[in-house]
DNA sequence: AGTACCACCTGACGGC
DNA sequence: TGCCGTCAGGTGGTAC
C-alpha cells in the first residue's frame, strides 16, 4: 500500500543509496512496468551516468539524472526498493534492476506488476500530464480549503483523488478520518469550516506520524486506527468492533461510535 | 460532478 | 490434494 509516507520512505532509502553513483547496466525483466519509455531508450539515458536528485510528488518518486532527465518510479500496490550488493539474494519479482560501478545494485520490486517506471524530461510537466493535484503534505489550510470548495461526494473519496490532492490512498485516508472522528461516508459539502481544518491538521499529523515511524503500522501510537485495520480490529479508544464497507469500491474501515457524519 | 463497476495483476486464504 | 472464488488496492476507463 505504498501511500504518500510510504513513498517518502523510498525516497530516504533511495537517496541514501543510490545517489551519486555511476549507473553501469540497466536490465528490465518485465516490460510490462515501462510507461512511455523502451528498455532500450531506458538504459541509453542512464548508463554512464548518475541519479542527482529526487523529490516526490504524491505517490509518485521522481529521480533526476545527471543529465537533467528524471526517472520516474510508481508502486502500485506492492511495489519497493531493495539496494543490495550479492545478485545471489535470489530477490523475487524483480522487475528493473540498475547496476552501479561499485558492485551494487537497486531493484525495483513490484509483486503485482501495478507500479509503474517511466522517463521524462520534464518533471512538471509529467505532474501536469498525470492531472495529479499539489502534493498534499506540502499543501497549506488554504489551499486545501480552496480544494474542498464546490466537492460534494464523500470525503473518503475526496482525500483519495489524487486530482484533488496526491499522495492519500485507501489505508491513509481511514486513518486521517479516524483521528478526526468523521465518518467516511460523511458528504464533503456538509462538513462544517472547523471539521475541515481538523481534517486537514490531522493529515498532516498522520503523514508527520507515519514517516516517523519509518511508514511501519506496529511502530504507531496506540491510538492509531491503522494497526486495527482489519476484520477483527477494534477501535483504539472507544474499543468497540470497527466496522467495514465500501465506499467509492474501496474497503473503507471506521469506529462506527466515534466517527460521525454518514 | 459523482458513483458504480470493470480491468489490470499476483498470491494468500477459505470453502468444499 | 487441489480447484475455485474472493480479496487486497492504485490507477484508469466506461457507463449512467
């Protein structure tokens, strides 16, 4: 479920790994993931040369090269990095692999082949092009005001538009409507002004939790729904059985007591 | 504008 | 034992 902590992680691990080395072989096992980019064209651009750089955009991990390209990367649902140096590791479902000139190598691993690895030279054009909203830990009250106005579906459905805001996914946006106590199912046009600043302050606070806990579910604070976010789970505070639906095709989780507004 | 549903994709799991 | 349906969930497409 790589979400917007998650990918954030990535991007640590990646940038204490893999930047500023000299790229020597790109090998791509499974095609499937390239977007817009041939493992031909893929290897061209990077062989020789060094990643320089990374920022993320939502979900998305963007990787500038030296040579003012960025390589982007996209974890579906299973999608991971694993920086290693013995190829006799035996990863499973590698699915592009770089190889650096100091021996080492960082794998893109992506079980259910949803993730996604493209190029550009343009990084915010290809946020433009993916039509993805501003990066919603780097949004302040306003604008994230300024979004909600004129929605009217439900607000699990709204946090989890990556055209309105990138990076809030399934797992995530229960968690932030847990810690604000607002049902999922709660219509975003009829939240009042201070249910929508909680709702902003306490994604903040969940990204802010998550990444600090290295975007690890049994490292969060007791009263996180998270780490109960399953059939059996119970609520953390009110410790009644959590119930679960769909909402908008997704399983949404909540504490039918403590979270208000369906 | 919003929602419902489908497809992509693999592996785990429960039922029979 | 092994087959089958279902589910996981990010994205994207279509129909209503």
């Amino acid at each position: 479920m790589p979400e917007l902590p998650d990918v954030e992680i990535y991007k640590q691990y990646f940038d204490a790994t893999s930047l500023h080395k000299t790229i020597d072989r790109v090998r791509v096992n499974n095609a499937r993931v390239l977007r817009e980019v041939t493992a031909a064209e893929l290897s061209r651009s990077l062989k020789g040369h060094t990643f320089r750089s990374t920022r993320r955009h939502g979900k998305y991990l963007l990787i500038e090269v030296d040579s003012g390209s960025w390589l982007i990367l996209h974890f579906g649902m299973t999608g991971y990095l694993k920086y290693f140096k013995e190829m006799a590791d035996e990863l499973e479902h590698v699915r592009v692999l770089w190889s650096f000139t100091n021996g080492f190598h960082l794998a893109f691993v992506c079980q259910r082949m949803l993730g996604e690895v493209g190029l550009t030279e343009d990084a915010e054009g290809f946020i433009k092009a993916k039509n993805l909203g501003p990066d919603a830990a780097a949004l302040n009250l306003a604008d994230f005001k300024e979004i909600v106005r004129g929605k009217r579906g439900a607000i699990k459905s709204f946090l989890m538009n990556q055209k309105y805001l990138a990076g809030v996914g399934n797992v995530y946006s229960d968690e932030i409507l847990f810690q604000s106590g607002i049902h999922p199912q709660a219509k975003v046009n009829e939240l009042t002004e201070a249910q929508i600043k909680k709702v902003y302050q306490n994604m903040l606070k969940v990204f802010d939790v998550a990444v600090k806990s290295r975007a690890d579910p049994g490292q969060f604070p007791d009263d996180f729904l998270l780490p109960q976010r399953h059939k059996e789970g119970r609520c953390p505070r009110f410790h009644g059985p959590l119930e679960h639906r769909k909402v908008s095709g997704r399983t949404a989780y909540f504490c039918p007591h403590c979270q208000t507004g369906d």
